[in-house]
C-alpha cells in the first residue's frame, strides 16, 4: 500500500513542475515558445532588410546574411510569402508593398537607435551597429517614433545612411561619390561611412575618421588610396577606402584640414589654448568634457603623467581631470603657448 503522504508529495512535486513548465507567460514552455518565435521573427525581419538593400538577393546571399542553411531560409521565404511580404517572380525576390513598409519600419529601428547610441551614451563607435541590430526587433513602433522625438527626429545615422521618416520617406544627402573617384588634389567633406562589415568599419574608425571630417586626395593606384586629413596622411587598400563616400567641395574651403595641433602631444609643463573638440567626441562624453571646462579659448595645460603613461592629467579653469590619450588625441589646441 502507497504511503498517503509520500503519494501527497508526489503529487505536490508533479504540481509544482506542471506550474513551474506551463504556468502562463512566465512558465518554460511559454517562454521557450516565447523565444522561438521571437527567433523566427527576427530571422524574417533580417531577411526583409537584406532583400531590401540586396540588388540581387538570392538563397545563397540570405543564408549568408542570416548564417543559417539554404534549406533554413527557404522555410523562411515560405514564411515571407504566407505573410504576403515577399513575391516571387522566376528567381527575383520581390518585397511586397507591406514587406517593403515593414522593412523600412526595422531600417528606421535600427538606425535611430544607432543615433541614440551615438548622441546618449558611452558605446564605442564599433558596437553601435551590433547594439542597434539586437534592440532594433524587441522596440515596438511607439518605442521607435517616441525615441525619434528624444533624438529630435534626425534624418541621418551616426555613418550618414538616412533615416526612414514614420511614413517611409528618407532624406538622402547630396549626389556623393566614391573617395577613390575624387580628382587628384580634390578636397571633399566625408558624408557616408559604410558601417558593414564590421571589420571593416573597425579599420575605418581606427584611422580616426568620422562624418564631416574634410580630406584630399593624393594619390590613386590599384594597391592603395593615399590622402590627407587635419589628422594626418592616411593610406588604405582599395577595397576599404570603397566604404567611404564624400561630397567634393564647389570651391576650396576657406579654412586649412590641419586646425593645431592633438592635445595628447604636449609635453607636461607645457599650456595650449583649446581650438576645438572633434566631431567623433559625441554625446555624453562631449557634454562631460564641455561641462569640466575643455571649450575653444580654454587654457588646458598637461601637469601629470600616471605611472604607466596612460592617462595624462591636466589642469583646466583651476581643476585637474584625466583624460586618456585617445581621448586628448581628439581635442585640438593651439600650436603655440
């Protein structure tokens, strides 16, 4: 005979499992049904967004761009298709008028929280894309015109690529050209920086270069692209310099590329009036900055070096603050005492 309490325990064992597997919405059934939808979710959303972009999207170059199998993506054009998101005409994909009103909406996602990494917190240039890519299938699309108002509804990204307005509209910028297409000796002001490949987009920003930083072309070959900024000569391969756009200046700017000279190349002891704060210094970190005093007419100087040389301290307005030497190297002073 089965012990009465021993059966009871069973019991109550069995109940708390069945609560702790399918209670609603918080049980392990719902949320492993939770993520597996939301993995096939996102799986379509990318797919809209590459076929979107893609000139000739294929099966190849989607199960590329998602990383899954061709037999995985053709489960996901089905899904397209029952949805009436996707047509197929012979071997072209073709957007829907909804499939292309819903690519747009995960574009404008992705791009304003991009802006919003850029202008409201400390991320890295490098982790925007992939920060942007994981938030932009888990905003609602209140969320996204909500952020658009914080950000002021900005019709740029922080690479240039135009923002999708509510209603699907983009601003785009005046006609740009390849870097490599310039005259030799041409000026020209950088407008887009294509932010994929990742690898790519990381060789790019440590070259230091940023939207609205002006160049000049000097030399075209078929090994590499030489050509100057106020930071210095550059050369890259050709492929690299390919992701980067620039508009050519009407007429030579008035100004010169070089503006003094980096902050982090005085010596300590040695005072410079502070010229200006680099356009890659952005939102958080540049109001910080601004509110410790390093603003254009500021006397900095470099008064102490840490043990290991990294950061430097400096006096500015009777205060000592730190600075690391990637972040001095973006803030220009004066060339002479």
């Amino acid at each position: 005979m089965v012990d009465p309490l021993f059966a009871l325990l069973i019991a109550a064992a069995v109940t708390a499992l069945g609560i702790t597997i399918f209670r609603p919405e918080r049980g392990l059934f719902w949320k492993w049904q939770h993520t597996r939808e939301m993995s096939e979710r996102v799986l379509r959303e990318d797919a809209l967004k590459h076929i979107y972009h893609a000139k000739n999207a294929s099966v190849e170059s989607l199960a590329g761009a998602l990383s899954i199998s061709t037999n995985e993506v053709a489960d996901v054009i089905e899904g397209l298709q029952s949805l009436e998101l996707l047509e197929i005409e012979g071997t072209n994909f073709k957007l829907t008028s909804d499939g292309r009103d819903y690519a747009l909406r995960i574009i404008r996602a992705h791009r304003l929280y991009e802006r919003y990494l850029a202008e409201e917190t400390g991320y890295a240039e490098v982790n925007w894309h992939e920060k942007a890519h994981q938030l932009e299938h888990e905003l609602s699309p209140e969320d996204v015109d909500a952020l658009a108002q914080k950000l002021g509804n900005p019709t740029h990204d922080p690479h240039g690529d135009p923002i999708p307005t509510a209603d699907g509209k983009m601003i785009y910028a005046e006609t740009r050209t390849e870097l490599a297409n310039l005259d030799l000796d041409a000026r020209a002001r950088i407008v887009h920086l294509e932010d994929e490949p990742d690898a790519v987009y990381a060789q790019l920003v440590a070259e230091g270069l940023h939207i609205g930083q002006e160049i000049r072309l000097l030399e075209v070959t078929p090994q590499r692209i030489r050509f100057e900024t106020g930071e210095g000569e550059h050369l890259l391969a050709p492929i690299l310099a390919a992701n980067i756009s620039v508009i050519p200046f009407a007429e030579e700017p008035e100004k010169e590329l070089a503006i003094g000279l980096p902050l982090s190349n005085l010596e300590i002891g040695e005072e410079r009036e502070v010229i200006a704060l680099s356009p890659r210094i952005r939102g958080a970190e540049r109001r910080r900055l601004m509110d410790l005093g390093i603003l254009p007419g500021t006397m900095i100087e470099a008064e102490l070096e840490s043990a290991g040389g990294d950061p430097i301290a400096y006096r500015v307005r009777g205060a000592v603050i730190a600075l690391r030497k990637d972040q001095a190297a973006m803030i220009s002073v004066s060339t002479e005492a």
